[in-house]
C-alpha cells in the first residue's frame, strides 16, 4: 500500500538532494516519477529542483489551482509523486495527495520546511503533520553545533527579522538554519 511521506528539516538540510536521489532511484529501475516545485521558488529558475551541491533538475511547477488528482488520473503511468517545498502546498492539494497515495496506491514523497522564520507552521506544512504516514526530520546543524530545528530571518547586517510576510523566497543571504537556543537568544 502506498503513502504520503512527508520529510522535512529546517533550511540547507539537503531536501532537494534527497528528492533528486529518490528520483534517481525510481528511474535507474526503469520506473516514471513526477517531479513537483513551487512556482513562488525562483531562487535557481522557475520550474527546477536544485541541491545546493549543484544537480539540478526540471520540474512541473505547481501553483495553488494545481489539481494534483486530475494530474494523475490522465498520467496512470507513473510510479512516484514527488513535491519540492511542500510547505507551499495548500491544506486541499496535501488532502489530495494522501487521496492519490491511499485510493490509487501511488506513493507521494513531499519535501519541506516544517515552520517559517517565526516558527509558526505553513499551512502545508500543517497539513503534512496532520496527514502524513510517515514523517521524517532531515537533519543539519547550526553554527553553535546543536541540531538546527529553526530558520532564522535576517537582514542585510545579519540580525535576526521577526516581522513581515510569511513568505520571502531567499537563500542563504537571507535565511539561516539554527537551533532553538539560538533563535531564542538572538536579538
């Protein structure tokens, strides 16, 4: 029987990377995957999954009107879903994709960030925790050596940023992954 995973880590814990080898996997076995990533990502381009350790590869792009069971109802060949930054998913297309994993027995393997610079859950991400069958924390460090559980906003001088949209698509200029320790005592 198939199902929804759902890893997660805080940023620079190697999702993408893992996504790709997934991938890589499926296919080297003769087998179809999907490849899923926002369209609000465009750090590296639109519609590409890219480790930070270089591979890069296409993707579909979703939005929020993607309609991942008519996606997969007209594609019956596939054999995996696999979703990049999944916290960008909407509460209706995570319920569609524990859908697709349970009624038409097709794995979906989503990866993202758990919480935003506040700490507070995206609504995927939400989603995710409450749907997924099977959960897994990606792990990284922080720069003090403690697990890193956090991301950290900051601004141009390096100080941590506790105002503003959820949602600021950057890399590491602009985010840093830290533990909760950190993120506490920073000012």
């Amino acid at each position: 029987m198939a199902k929804l995973f759902f890893r997660y880590a805080a940023m620079n814990a190697g999702k993408s990377t893992a996504l790709l080898q997934v991938a890589h996997n499926y296919e080297e076995r003769g087998h179809r995957v999907r490849i899923f990533t926002a369209q609000l990502d465009d750090r590296y381009g639109r519609g590409y999954v890219t480790s930070r350790l270089g591979p890069q590869r296409a993707a579909e792009v979703f939005t929020p009107q993607t309609d991942f069971l008519a996606l997969t109802q007209a594609d019956p060949g596939i054999a995996c879903l696999l979703v990049d930054e999944a916290q960008f998913l909407s509460k209706s297309q995570v319920h569609a994709l524990h859908e697709i994993a349970h009624l038409r027995n097709l794995p979906a393997i989503c990866y993202g960030l758990r919480t935003d610079f506040r700490g507070e859950l995206f609504p995927g991400s939400a989603t995710l925790l409450a749907l997924a069958d099977e959960m897994d924390e990606m792990k990284t460090i922080c720069d003090c050596g403690r697990k890193a559980t956090m991301n950290m906003r900051v601004d141009e001088s390096n100080r941590k940023v506790t105002e503003g949209a959820q949602v600021e698509i950057g890399g590491n200029a602009r985010y840093r992954a830290v533990c909760g320790r950190c993120f506490r005592q920073a000012a």
